[in-house]
C-alpha cells in the first residue's frame, strides 16, 4: 500500500515537473501566450497550492515579455505607416487587454519564498483599442467602397463583403455598412438554374422530381452559391445545373419457386422392453422400461421469391451561361431491387426448419407499380445528387 501511495507521489511530481518545464521552455522559446495559457490553467485549479509557486514566478515573467514584445510590434507597425496594419494593431491592443483580464480574477497571488504578491503592470488600453478600432473602420469601410464601385469581377464584391462583414463585427452600425455589405453579398452570389430534363419513355414521379430539387433539404454550406429551380425574370443567371434522366429501366415482375422435399425422424409412442420369455424389463427402481419408437415424416416446402427491379441512369451537367461551354458533368445512377419471399408446403411442417416455418406465415403481395419502384430507386439518388452539388464549386 505504502509502495502505490509513493508510487502515485513520484508520478504527480513528475507530471508537475514536466508542465514547469513546458512553461519555462515556452517563455525561451519567445511563446509568451503560451506560458501565460499554462500558467493560468494551473493557477485557476488552485492558486495557493506550494507546488504551483514557479507558475506565478513564470506569469509574472512571460506576463511582462509578451507586454514588451508586443508594445514593440504595435509602435513598429504604426511607424511603418500602412493602413493595411491597422488590423494587426487593434488586435495587439485587445490581446493585451484580454491577458490582464484574465490575470485579474486569480489576484492576489502570493510568492512564498520572496514574502510578497506577483507584480503585473496593468495598463488601460481602452483609448487605444477605441482609437485603432476608429482607424480601422475608417479603412475597411473604405477599402470595402473602392472593391464595390471598382469590382471586375464577383471575387471583388466577396472581398468586399468579408471588409462589411468584419466592420460590422467591430463596430455595429457603422455608417451604412450593413447595407453595404449585403449590397456586395447580392453582387458576390453565384446564380445557378436548375433544369431537370426526362428524356426516357417512362414517367419520372413529380413527387420525385420535387424532393430532388428541394435542396433545402441538402444541407448546404456554399456561402456564394444561390440554386433556383424555379428562375426568376429579374436575375441574370450565371451557371444551369442540368440534371437529365437518361434512362429508366425496370424489369418484369418475376416470381421464382424453388421446391425442397424435408424429412424428419419424430418420436411417434413408445413400447415396453421385454426379456426373452416376453415379460416387461424394470429398471433399479422397480419402474419399466419404455423404449421410444420413431417414425419418418415428411414435407414438401415451395419457396416464392417475388422480384422486379428499377435502374434509373443520368447525368448532372454544369454549363456556365456566359461562356455557353459546359464546364463539368457527373454521373447520376441509382438501382432499386423490390424482393418479397414467402411459403407454402404440403405435408408436416413439423419436418421443417425454424426460418421456413417463419416464411409460412408470408403470403404473396402485390408488386409495386412502375412509378413507384421509379420513385423507390430515388432515393439513392437523391443522396447522389447532394453528394455532387455540395462537391461541386464554380470558382
């Protein structure tokens, strides 16, 4: 017991040893957001502990690191004069404010050894944060101007957007940035039509053709791309997504039969044992002696196996409008098997396996009519469809 006990001692130290070191090795290396994370998460568990003393000893450290470097970064950036830093600076400035927040709530921490609390140099960031968050406003709201009324091409309106977009998480109610910014997400979109074209002789379910262009339900994630299987006059479309059906093959109902003759050995009465002057044997306890007499039965099983299938072969095609060139195609095929068994028998069914006893209970049923094996073999194929519209990117 005493062995498990020092055992478990020498692994917690160990453990403890190797997130110091990890600390401290954070701090060379130059990764002060590192160590202030390790550090942290130990001192949040239990800051008086006498084992999480060189954790304080290397927040206070890498705390005043970080300030220096990035304090540094920040006067280097605005000194470089580029307004495209003004990102970089804002975030320097929050990323600061952040550490000592989350330094505030563990304080005080008291360093034993030296007899007093761990020293941090807070300082209030608030009008630079205010200021550099004015500054870069300004810039993406201009630069998202300029990207709008200068755009040759969508990848202009969706840079655009990503400029609206993050002022707007910045600084709600900018301006008319929110308008702005849904302006460039109209202009960004990648309009597709969607025509679905039957060019078999059999008919394609509409209840079929209405669940394959409800990609609603396809769950998709394209921010740029807008599908409308029912086109609008005022847009100008980009790309036609065109799925056609090529073939629909369905084959004839078929019933296939298949006899198996069973046989069995049942217990079918007993006779008594007799001894050669014909009297009835006994056993050691005075009881007679039965001996179990057998028979054969028999049984004819017929086995019905109903089948009839569906294969329905397409293709998704891809055509940019502007261009009239088609610019990619996939295959679209599925297949829908209807199989029904069941049984019938003449003679004792007691000669018969479990499972084709079950089937006894299983009579014929009427085969599914073409539209519906058409629609049952949609299934699949609408899986295959949303495989390929969520795999398929324009630009």
């Amino acid at each position: 017991m005493k062995k498990a006990l020092l055992f478990s001692i020498v692994i917690v130290f160990l453990i403890a040893c190797g997130g110091v070191k990890k600390t401290q090795e954070a701090i060379n290396t130059g990764n002060y957001n590192s160590a202030i994370n390790k550090a942290l998460k130990n001192l949040a568990d239990n800051k008086t502990k006498k084992g999480h003393q060189p954790y304080i000893l290397l927040l206070e450290e890498a705390f005043e690191k970080n300030m220096i470097q990035e304090l540094e970064r920040i006067s280097f950036l605005q000194k470089d004069g580029n307004p495209a830093n003004l990102e970089n600076i804002y975030n320097g400035y929050n990323n600061l404010k952040s550490i000592q927040e989350r330094i505030k709530p563990i304080l005080p921490l008291p360093i034993y050894d030296e007899n007093r609390n761990a020293k941090f140099a807070f300082k209030d960031y608030s009008n630079k944060i205010i200021s550099s968050k004015n500054e870069l406003s300004d810039y993406l709201y201009q630069n998202g101007l300029t990207l709008l009324d200068n755009a040759v091409q969508k990848y202009d309106f969706r840079k655009a957007y990503e400029d609206f977009k993050y002022l707007n998480e910045i600084n709600p109610g900018y301006a008319d940035s929110k308008q702005k910014m849904e302006e460039a997400y109209t202009k960004g979109l990648d309009f597709v039509k969607v025509d679905m074209v039957n060019d078999t002789e059999q008919i394609v379910p509409e209840r079929l053709q209405e669940e394959l262009l409800n990609f609603n339900t396809y769950g998709l994630d394209n921010l740029w791309t807008e599908y409308h299987t029912s086109p609008l006059s005022e847009i100008k479309y980009d790309y036609e997504m065109k799925v056609a059906f090529r073939e629909i093959n369905i084959s004839p109902e078929h019933i296939k039969e298949i006899q198996i003759i069973k046989e069995k050995q049942v217990k079918d009465g007993f006779s008594y044992a007799l001894d050669n002057n014909g009297n009835v044997v006994k056993d050691s306890l005075g009881n007679d002696i039965k001996i179990d007499k057998f028979k054969t039965i028999r049984c004819d099983f017929y086995q019905f196996e109903q089948t009839k299938s569906a294969q329905v072969v397409g293709q998704v095609s891809f055509i940019d409008l502007k261009s009239k060139q088609q610019i990619n195609s996939y295959p679209l095929s599925s297949e829908f098997i209807f199989e029904h068994i069941y049984a019938q028998h003449d003679g004792d069914k007691r000669a018969l396996e479990n499972n084709q006893l079950s089937l006894l209970n299983l009579a014929q049923v009427p085969f599914p009519s073409n539209e519906q094996m058409v629609y049952d073999a949609g299934e699949d194929l609408k899986l295959r469809l949303k495989e390929i519209v969520k795999r398929h990117h324009f630009n």
